[in-house]
C-alpha cells in the first residue's frame, strides 16, 4: 500500500528548496524576462552569477559579476566572458559534490539544455560563502527554469542584451524602483540618446487575432524599435522611446512606420514627452487611452495630447446627456442651418479657432473676407452673443467640438 505523504518527513533543506523553487517559478510566471530570472536567482544563491551561451556570449549576469568576473567586448558590441577567466571558471569548478576547502574562488557550473542541446552554461561564483548541499540541489532546477526561459525568448526572438525588460515592467506599474536607477538613467536607459522619453503602446482592434500572432508582430517590430526597448504588456506592446527615435518614426517625411501600422491593422497611443522615470505609469495609462481612441477613429497612430476634446467627450457622455453642455447659440444655429440650407456654425466655428488670422478663416470657408464679418455679426445679432468674453467663446466653441466628435463616432 502506498503510503501517505507526511510533511514531517521533509526536512529543513526540502522544505527550504521547495520556497526558493517557489519564488523562482513566480517569477518565471510574471514573463518579466531573462534578466528578472538570474536576479531572483542572485537572491538565493545569495553569490555572484553569469549565464553564458556555448561561444561565452555574456546573456545575463547578476549586478555584482562585474566585480568578480572579467569580460570583453566585441565590435557588434556583444559581451564576452574573457579567455582568463573562463579558463580560471573550468579549473576551480566543483564537478561532483560541495567539499569543505579553503579556496574561496570555486564554481558551481550547470549545462543550460534546450531539446537535449547544450546552448549555454550557468555559473555560480563561492565568492567567500562555502556553498552547501542545498546550493546543488538548487542549481539544476534553475537551471530548468532557464532553459524554459530561454525557449520563450527564442520564441519572440529577444535580446536581453540592453534593458532588463523586467524595469520596463515595474516603471509602468508604477513599482517602486531603487533611487539609484531613478538618478542615473542613463546607466540603465543605455539606448536613451536625449533627455525626454515617450511611451508607445500597440494594440488591435481584432485583439483575438493580436494575441496569436503577438510573436511575429513582435519579430517584424525590430525593424523599427530595438527589442531591449520593448516589452509585451497587456493590452499590447509597450515600447519606450526616446525624442530622437520618436522624431525618427513619427515626424520624419519617410512615412514607413505608419505603413507597417496600417498595414498589419495596428493601432498605436503615445503619451506626452516626459523624463521623471516615476511618471512612467501615469504617461502608460495615457497612451493606452491614446491608442483606445485611435482605435474608435480609426486612427493608426494616436498621440494623448491630441485626445483632450474626445477624453472630455467620453467623460461627459458617460454621465450625462451631451446636449446638456451645448451652448444654446450653437442649439440654434444647428437648427436654423438644417432648416435653411446656411453653414452659419462652421462659420462661427472656423472664425474662433481662427481668432487672430480671419483671412485664413475665409479662406477655409472659400468665401471673402468681409463675407465673413457679415456672417459673424448677423450670428451675434440672432444668437445675441458678444464673442468678447474668453469664457463665452470657451464654451461655444466647446459644444462644436463636443457634437463634431458624436457625429464623427456614430458615422464610424
């Protein structure tokens, strides 16, 4: 007969392994990436540690490496585990169980396999800590755990050379980070060429579809932003970008990102400029709102300073009957130019947007200048409005806008 599992019998190493595993698989889970992994290794094995693939390509390394490791650089400006050092890693490798030794500068070393296939090794430094029976216990089920990491990332094709994607996360959950980060961005923002950033956030509007071809989308997005800058974030891709890549993308005359939006049915939000890595979350939610407008209009590339008239639209329409905040002018001329075949409320309108420049006013309106002046007044002596006042003004031409966008919305 089988016997009962009895946690009596799990002793402190068991039980121990069994919460670190825990914690490692949680964040395997959150899909904060490569990086995230080794760091929550790092807290464990409470040593430094590297992740090298089969040339000593540096993929991952613990914040304290630098310090015990050697490594170099390529012209591609990959990073390299050096010669030296590599080879002092092979002769102080414990290759068959802990021992108690004076040397302090052992290794524990484990094969990262995909499919059988060696790709790489992980490589955990003594650094002073005698390592413990637990210590080898606990390398080959992180080592699982990598493995199983790096297939995802093979699958989106990513490269973790750059920023830890897992900080991308935690700036647009508005996660406290360390002050250190905050104070030297460019040491982590390595990408960052100026002082300001943008957040860019990509969805569908066929969202089913999105999320089975997320991988490719992902894939063909290098094209234009580096993969280190991006990560995938519900409801979409976010990307970070600086003022340089976003002129480069968005206001350059080669219109070749807006094409790949449009042609791939994407929709992208861009918040407002800003440089407070702290802000991140609040410019985040505004470019998500930016992109869900541009979805509504059918716009690929929407940008939050533009939406202030459609984000008061949806605030006032869903609490109120919009008609409420229409001036009653603005009631009137609707009427009267149904009635009578007149344009009397674009006119109104374009002679305030244009308050400083009525020539370019009659000239949007293809009528004279003084057509204009004798439209205006004859508006002011039916509605009895002055247009001195910038609250009257504010408020006319707020209805305007407020009926444009519910006409705009209903005719999509």
């Amino acid at each position: 007969m089988q016997k009962s599992f009895d946690i009596n019998n799990l002793n402190e190493i068991d039980i121990k392994l069994a919460l670190y595993m825990q914690d490692l698989f949680d964040g395997f889970c959150s899909n904060k990436g490569l990086q995230y992994l080794i760091d929550k290794a790092r807290e464990r094995f409470v040593r430094p540690l590297i992740l090298i693939d089969t040339s000593g390509k540096l993929l991952a390394a613990s914040y304290d490496a630098e310090n015990i490791f050697r490594f170099v650089h390529s012209e591609n400006k990959n990073t390299y585990l050096s010669e030296e050092s590599l080879s002092q890693i092979n002769s102080n490798n414990i290759k068959d169980n802990f021992n108690n030794s004076n040397n302090s500068n052992r290794t524990l070393i484990n094969s990262i396999k995909i499919d059988i296939i060696e790709i790489g090794r992980f490589i955990v430094y003594e650094n002073n800590i005698p390592f413990q029976k637990i210590d080898f216990m606990l390398i080959d089920k992180v080592s699982s755990l990598i493995s199983a990491q790096l297939q995802k990332d093979i699958l989106l094709n990513l490269d973790n050379n750059n920023l830890p994607n897992y900080l991308l996360a935690d700036l647009i959950e508005g996660k406290q980070i360390d002050e250190s980060i905050v104070k030297n961005k460019q040491q982590y923002l390595k990408w960052a060429k100026s002082e300001h950033l943008y957040i860019m956030v990509i969805g569908s509007n066929r969202q089913e579809a999105f999320d089975s071809k997320i991988s490719a989308i992902f894939r063909a997005l290098k094209s234009y932003i580096p993969i280190g800058q991006c990560i995938i974030y519900n409801p979409g891709i976010v990307a970070f970008i600086d003022e340089l890549l976003f002129n480069k993308l968005l206001n350059s005359p080669n219109k070749d990102f807006s094409e790949f939006l449009s042609k791939n049915n994407l929709y992208a939000g861009i918040s407002q400029k800003y440089s407070l890595l702290t802000d991140s979350k609040k410019h985040y939610m505004n470019a998500v709102t930016a992109m869900e407008i541009g979805l509504k209009r059918n716009i690929n590339c929407s940008f939050f300073e533009d939406c202030t008239m459609h984000i008061l639209y949806e605030l006032i329409s869903n609490r109120y009957d919009q008609m409420d905040f229409c001036h009653p002018a603005v009631a009137m001329l609707m009427t009267y130019d149904k009635e009578n075949g007149t344009n009397f409320l674009e006119t109104l309108k374009q002679y305030i947007f244009y308050s400083s420049s009525p020539g370019e006013a009659a000239r949007l309106l293809n009528i004279h200048r003084n057509t204009l002046f004798y439209r205006i007044n004859k508006i002011k002596e039916m509605t009895d409005i002055a247009l001195e006042h910038g609250d009257e003004i504010c408020k006319i031409f707020l209805s305007i806008r407020l009926l444009e966008i519910k006409e705009e919305l209903h005719s999509l």
